[in-house]
C-alpha cells in the first residue's frame, strides 16, 4: 500500500504529467456534465418518469451505456463517440481497397493529417444521420401517459432541425475533446471517454440488482454463481489473448572497423490479440446502425418486425456480431502489424530466420503464423462480446450483464492497462518507480 501511496506522489511532483493528467480529468468531467444536459425543448420531467422503467436488454440499451447514460436522458452528447468510430472504420476498410487512401497512408505526416480530416467530415455526416434517426424516429415518439416529451407545440421542422444540429455539435465536440485528450493529456482520448461512461453504469447496475433481490425477484446465491463464471470466463479469456508466440530471428556478425556487430538471436513476438479491444469497438458500432435506419420507419410494421432480429439478446445478432468481430480482429491485426514491413527490415539489418530464405518466403512464414494465432484470438473476443447475451437468459438484468459482460469489462480493462502503461513510463523516463517494479507490465514496455 505504501508503494502504491509513494507511487501516486511521484505521479504529482513530475510537473508535465500532472498536468496531462489533470487536463485529461478536467476533460472527461465535461463529457460527463454535457450527458446530463437535456436538449433545448424537452419536457425533462417526464422524460425522466418515461426512462424510469426502460429495459435494458435491447441494442438502444447497450447503445445508452457506451452513451454513458445521455442516451436515455436525450443530452447533448446523446450520440456518443460512435458516429466517429464507425467513420474512422468506413477510412481504415477504404484504405484497404481505395488507391486514394493507400496513396494518403503512405504520405506520412501529410498523409495523416488529411486522413484525420476526411474522418472528421465523415463523422459529421454519419451524426446528422443518426441525429435525425434519433429525432424523428424515437424522441418524438416517448410519451407517459399520453403526454409526449416534447409538447405538441413546438413539434415540427424548427425542432427537428436544430435538435440535429446539437446532436451533431455535441459529437464533434467530444471527437475534439478525445483528440486533445490524446495529444495533450494521458492515454488514447476516445477509448477514455468510452471507459468513464461505462464505468459511470456501475453505481446504478449494483442498485438494480439490490432492489431486485429485496424485492425477492432474484435469487443473491444464483447471481454471484452467474457473476463469478462471467469474471472467471472472462479473466481465462484475456489471459489466453495476451500469450505470444515467438519467432527467433538470427543477426549474422558483421565487422565494421573494430566493432563486430550481430551474431546474436533476438525474437518477434507475436501476441495472440494483436488488435486487442478495437475489434469489439468496430463491430459495435456498424452493429449500431441497422436499427438506427429502421428508427426512420416506426409506423412500417414490416421493418419494424426487422428490428426484432437486431435485438440485443438475439441469436441473429449475437451470429452476426460474432462474425464482425473475427474479421475486425483480421483486419485490425493487418494493419496494426505488416509481416512485409517486418520482413523487409530484417533483411536490410541481415537478420533471417532459421531455415527460412529472406525476403518473400519469411513475409509468408510470419503472416501463416500470425494469422494461425490470430484465430483463436479472434474466436476469443467474439465470446466475450456475446456473454452478456446469452446471460440475461438466466434473469440477469440487461443493465448488470452489459456491464459485468465481455465487452464492457474488456474495454474497460484494456484501457485502464493502457493508461496505466503511459504513466509508468512517464515515471520510468524520470527515473521513478512504477505502479509495478516487475511483471508483465513492464516485460510488455520492454
């Protein structure tokens, strides 16, 4: 404990990183504020009284829960950081088969930088979408008690148009916050920002469960059976997903002047879960938008019957889910690490590996390894994201399987471990000690 006290010390006497933390934290206190800003022209009364019963096992619900809560409470920041994700998706799949966008990804910095802008403008396109999807096809249908949340006079073009407009503000305002949180505070800014609304379900998914079990609708020794096997499954799974296969790499000896260089082995490893939470990210979010179209059509009765098969706790969803989340780990993996880079570079440096001939011939070994190890990975992450559906089959409560399941626990622990993993390194450069001395931690820094 003493360690840890000492640890958090440090943290403070290093001007640069109390700041960033600071910034960081100030940051993610206003995306939490702006969740709980009604928009302009609902009743939030009884939008409160119309939310109090909602059910969480449907994909509105899971989409309020990466919303932090501002879904149900029709905030600003009702969209979420989702509209951005799914256009960085929609730039990263057209860079795989658009010459323009492999042009740009070879530019460097240049080609970054407009990158980011075509994702910025792609994120405005796809929140105006869902803000008038959202508008039209769900707040302007919520009512208690006959009374609709948006009283009937004001209900029209001029609400509609500037509900979007503050819809799709709020989501370019949390895209800035999430970018200055990555370049000027501590950790990756957009996973943040989904790990504090996460973690901002905990304190009500606990609550529910209490009442529930008061109440005598739950039974407390099958919930911690339930909660237990989740935590385990979960736990054996990540530990699974962090192993690595190593590759030996042999550097022969080179003598340059008097100073021989290589003659040593060193090794590529390659991890099982290359891609780690964004697969589960991706899938999400395109997994977002079916309902998101059928939200236009509330009175078509066959398109809303389609929304059925969406459902968060369905097998046609859970299906298709899990098959987005194998290629998204695929797909992420490829870009995340290039075998052709890595055998290029080892040729150039005279390194090879045993029995295999430079160039062509190590590329194709490493990709075969790769994609053999990636599999089971991917197979991996496709369970934990579909747990909590086939949880709530059990009685357990949408809102406490979302949060003790696979997706929101995984997210949660790959961005804390990775925040975590900055700091350490901000007090290592300045010759402090870690949260951690030794482990894995700083075996996966090294």
């Amino acid at each position: 404990m003493s360690k840890i006290q000492d640890t958090f010390r440090n943290i403070f006497k290093i001007h640069e990183l109390r700041q960033r933390i600071l910034y960081t934290l100030a940051l993610l206190v206003i995306v939490r504020v702006g969740s709980h800003i009604t928009l302009p022209g609902i009743d939030a009364s009884l939008l409160s009284q119309a939310m109090a019963n909602k059910t969480s096992d449907n994909l509105f619900g899971l989409y309020d829960l990466f919303a932090g809560g501002a879904f149900s409470n029709a905030a600003i920041f009702a969209l979420g950081i989702m509209p951005y994700i799914s256009a960085s998706i929609i730039i990263q799949l057209g860079g795989a088969v658009i010459p323009y966008f492999q042009k740009l990804q070879r530019e460097g910095e240049e080609g970054r930088k407009k990158i980011t802008q075509l994702t910025r403008y792609g994120t405005v396109l796809i929140s105006m979408f869902q803000a008038f999807g959202v508008v039209t096809g769900i707040l302007l249908n919520i009512n208690f008690n006959g009374q609709p949340i948006v009283p009937v006079e004001i209900q029209g073009f001029g609400f509609t148009i500037s509900a979007v407009i503050i819809l799709v503000a709020g989501t370019m305002m949390m895209m800035w916050m999430g970018e200055q949180i990555t370049e000027k505070g501590i950790g990756n800014g957009i996973s943040l920002i989904i790990f504090i609304n996460i973690i901002n379900n905990l304190p009500f998914a606990m609550l529910d469960e209490f009442r529930l079990i008061n109440a005598g609708q739950r039974n407390i020794v099958i919930e911690i059976v339930i909660l237990a096997f989740m935590v385990l499954v979960i736990a054996g799974i990540v530990l699974v997903t962090q192993g690595t296969r190593r590759i030996p790499v042999q550097y022969a000896k080179r003598v340059v002047g008097r100073k021989v260089y290589g003659g040593v082995t060193q090794y590529i490893p390659l991890r099982v879960n290359t891609a780690g939470v964004m697969p589960i990210i991706f899938a999400q979010s395109i997994m977002f938008i079916p309902n998101t179209v059928l939200s236009f059509f509330p009175d078509n009765e066959f398109l809303q019957s389609l929304s059925g098969y969406f459902d968060y706790t369905s097998f046609t969803y859970s299906a298709i889910y899990g098959v987005m989340i194998v290629f998204f780990t695929y797909f992420y993996t490829a870009i995340a690490f290039n075998p052709q880079d890595v055998a290029e570079n080892m040729k150039k440096q005279g390194g090879f590996i045993p029995g295999i001939r430079p160039g062509k011939q190590t590329s194709e070994f490493i990709d075969n390894i790769l994609t053999k190890i990636t599999l089971p990975g991917s197979f991996f992450l496709a369970i934990v994201a579909i747990l909590p559906a086939f949880v709530t089959r059990f009685g357990v409560t949408g809102n406490f399987a979302q949060f003790f399941g696979g997706t929101s626990l995984l997210i949660m622990v790959g961005v804390a471990l990775d925040t975590l993993q900055q700091i350490e390194s901000h007090l290592l450069m300045r010759h402090y000690d870690g949260f951690m001395k030794s482990g894995k931690m700083k075996g996966r820094r090294a």
